[in-house]
C-alpha cells in the first residue's frame, strides 16, 4: 500500500502542528514532515479527532512552511534499536548514537512505551544490592527489582551520588551480569560531560548503556528520554538476562516538560500547573521495573529528582512517594556541614528493606544494627537540640553519650565521601562499632546473641 502524503497543515502553534482530512491516523503514531528543500522532521501524534491530528514536534517548528510541507504518518510508535552492543555506547535522548563509533546494528527494534507488565507474573523483589554507600546499605538497603527514588535539592550533589552508585553498585552473591542503564533529562553540557568522564574514568562505561538529554534539546525529546532508557534496560534484563540499575536524572525536568506540553495544548491544569494526568504518567515509567516470575534478569530503578524550594509536598516528589517503595533524602543542612554523601537517613525509607537483609542475604544482624542506629541516632538529634537551648552541661550522662555518638556517626557512618567504597560487612561493622559508644544496656534493639557475638568481639579492636 502506497504512503500516503498529507499537505493539509492548517497551523503551528509552539511545539503544536495541526493537520487535517487525515484518514485511519492512531495515537502516538510516529509522523515525518518533509520541507521541499528535503530537509525532514520528525513529531508524533498527539490527539486525534475525526480527520484532525494534532502533532507535537521533536524538532523546533522555526522556518516550517506549512503551505509546501507534507506530512507522512509512518503508521508505528517512537522505537528504539537494540542490541547486546549497546552496552559501552552513549546516546542521545532519542537513541542516535553521540559517541563517535557509528551506527548501532540492531538486533531488534522495540516501541518505547513498551508493554504493561501483567501483575499476576511479577516476582517479588528480595534480594540484596550493595552500593557500597553505606546510609543506603546498613540503614535503606535497596532491593533487587525495586523502585527506590533520590529526593535531592537544587544545588546539592546528586550527581556525584548518582555517578557513586552507577560505578559501585552489584548484586552480591551471584555471578550474573549486572549492567547500568543511565538517563540525563534535561541537563546541562557540563553535568553531561561529568558524567561522562566519571564514567570513562571508572571503567563502569563498559557495562553502562547511556541517554544524554541537554537543557536546549526540545521538550518532546525530554519525555521520550527515560523511556528510552526503560526500554532499553528490558531487552537487557528480560531478554539477555542481566541485572539493571536504571538511574534517571533529573525527573523534575522530565515533569517540566509535561506542563510545558499541557500548556501549548491549552489543558485544564491540576495542581501547580502540572497536569492532571501527571501521576499516571510517572506510573507508567516507575512501574516499568520489577522482576518476573521465571525470567533471570531484573530492573532496578533509582529515579533522581530535584524537590522545587526542597518542598517534599511539592507534586513530582509527592507523586513519585505514592508509587515507589520508599525515598532516599538528600540534606541540605548535612551539605552545609559538609557531610558528604549528605544523605538524611531518618526521614530516608526503603520500604521493602526487611526483604533483602538478614542470614543469608547480607548478615544476621543487619536487621537489629539498623534499628538500633536509626533509634541511638533520633535520642542524639534530640540531645542536640536540647543542648542548643539549655546547654551540654544541663545533659544527663546517657545524653552525653547521645550527642557524642550522633556527632560521630555523621563524621564516620554517614560522611564516607563519594569515593569511598565499602562492602555490607564494613557497613554493619562500623556501625557496631560507633554503637560501643553506648552502655550494653542501651541496645534494647538488637538480638541477646548477637550483642554477644559482635559488640563484645568488636572490644578487642578498640573503638
């Protein structure tokens, strides 16, 4: 059947084109739009009516001469090539090649909006994965197959944690190949070539698949990005069986770009001018991790976004916390007391921690260490405040020890630095170690028989 070719563009209105006397045209379908000089662009549907298409441009609609361009509907979605070689490469935000080492030859193609998993087949996640980063391990341990996002602030360093984990993350106890898929939305030059160069540096290009998406690339290209990525960290889990860490940064942009495209289609907007559809559509991006029944590989996601005026009730962060499985927090008041990675370990939850630690998994007393920190580290940040208003010396001896030992804990536990690499058995040792601080009878958290076999047999180290 012939191509058919329509001259019937009626208007461009921002990234908006309207055409009309259009026949048998399906949502998101992918359209080219051909200039008489040959120059080509490319859009996709978004909104069909009778014989209207509305189409959003991927390219910017400057110098389009609606009255000679034709438009051709190429009767598929966005899709992506894929291949076991596109580990090592570097993209851009619609999956072109920007590493100098040319074309991907693919195996297969695949539609990036992908196909929605069925509950019924979904495993679930309870195995461990070390970051070596040690507020994420020993107290909100990640999880094979979960969505645990990063809740950062403009200005601190996510990137640098992000790059951290990309490079140190593996599964433990197992020999299958774990890969790193990467997604930039909507960053700078700079922050991409950081990244880059981390990457290169590291050596965790060679088992990374990279998305870069600038700042000055077109909305539209910014919301076909992680999808990209998400697709791409499919074929490798499901199909090559690997492990994936997806990490996309920043989805604050992402959402940027939603409003600005809600905005030129002129939609009834929700909260903060986000539309309405907003958490269905992040849905359909976080929901795209997990493990299934019978299949080797997972995908793990740890989605970066950056809280507008670090306003945890703001719509993106407060979205994303009812669709994932926890939040890692990112402090701005640990930052400025240069503690780094600033991670803020109370508020920070992983909600499916129970099921990746213990006997087995990481060690026996990981659970009972975690709790105790969490609980030794709360009592010392309200000795903290009870110090600043009536002073140290109104503190008991109990909260002494209190304050000493959540000053200590953020300076040895928390305060790694971001090159700073350490295995399960560091983590859960240096936090028996800073629990020592303590008298024997404050550990009211922790298992009689591993007080016994650990707390004393850390006495011989010294503290």
């Amino acid at each position: 059947m012939a191509i058919k070719e329509y001259k019937t563009i009626t208007e461009v209105v921002g990234p908006l084109m309207l055409v009309q006397k259009t026949e048998n045209v399906k949502f998101d379908e992918l359209v080219r739009i051909k200039q008489p000089k040959g120059d080509e662009r490319l859009g996709k549907v978004l909104e069909v009516n009778e014989d209207k298409v509305l189409v959003q441009l991927f390219d910017n609609p400057q110098g389009l001469q609606i009255n000679q361009a034709k438009v051709v509907f190429l009767g598929r979605g966005v899709e992506i090539d894929l291949s076991p070689n596109m580990l090592g490469r570097i993209f851009d935000g619609m999956g072109r090649p920007i590493d100098d080492k040319g074309k991907l030859i693919a195996n297969k193609k695949a539609d990036i909006n992908g196909i929605p998993l069925n509950p019924v087949a979904r495993d679930y996640p309870n195995e461990f994965i070390q970051t070596g980063i040690s507020s994420i391990d020993g107290l909100n341990t990640l999880v094979r197959g979960q969505k645990l996002p990063i809740f950062s602030g403009s200005g601190l360093p996510h990137n640098k944690l992000a790059a951290q984990i990309a490079r140190q993350a593996r599964v433990l106890g197992t020999s299958d190949n774990f890969a790193v898929v990467f997604a930039a939305v909507g960053i700078t030059f700079e922050e991409s070539n950081y990244f880059v160069e981390e990457f290169r540096k590291s050596q965790a290009i060679e088992r990374s698949v990279m998305f870069m998406n600038l700042a000055n690339d077109p909305a539209v290209e910014r919301i076909a990005t992680p999808r990209m990525a998400i697709t791409a960290a499919e074929y490798l889990a499901y199909e090559l069986g690997m492990h994936v860490l997806v990490i996309i940064t920043d989805l604050t942009n992402y959402c940027e770009a939603l409003r600005e495209i809600s905005a030129a289609r002129k939609e009834v907007p929700g909260r903060r001018g986000y539309p309405g559809y907003m958490y269905t559509d992040l849905a359909s991006l976080y929901e795209r991790a997990g493990r299934i029944t019978n299949k080797k590989g997972s995908i793990t996601q740890l989605p970066i976004l950056t809280m507008p005026e670090d306003d945890k009730t703001h719509p993106i962060p407060d979205l994303t916390g009812y669709i994932t499985e926890g939040q890692i927090i990112v402090s701005r008041p640990l930052f400025q007391r240069n503690i780094n990675p600033p991670i803020d370990v109370l508020p920070s939850l992983s909600r499916l921690k129970d099921k990746g630690i213990g006997a087995g998994k990481t060690r026996e007393d990981h659970a009972g260490v975690a709790n105790q920190l969490f609980s030794s580290y709360a009592k010392g940040k309200e000795a903290k405040e009870l110090a600043a208003v009536l002073g140290e010396s109104a503190l008991s001896d109990i909260d002494k020890l209190y304050l000493e030992f959540a000053t200590r804990f953020e300076r040895e536990y928390i305060s790694q630095g971001f090159q700073t690499n350490r295995t399960i058995e560091e983590t859960i040792d240096l936090g028996w170690k800073l629990l020592r601080i303590l008298p024997v009878t404050e550990l009211k958290r922790i298992n009689l028989k591993h007080i016994e076999k650990y707390y004393h047999k850390a006495e011989h180290h010294g503290r």
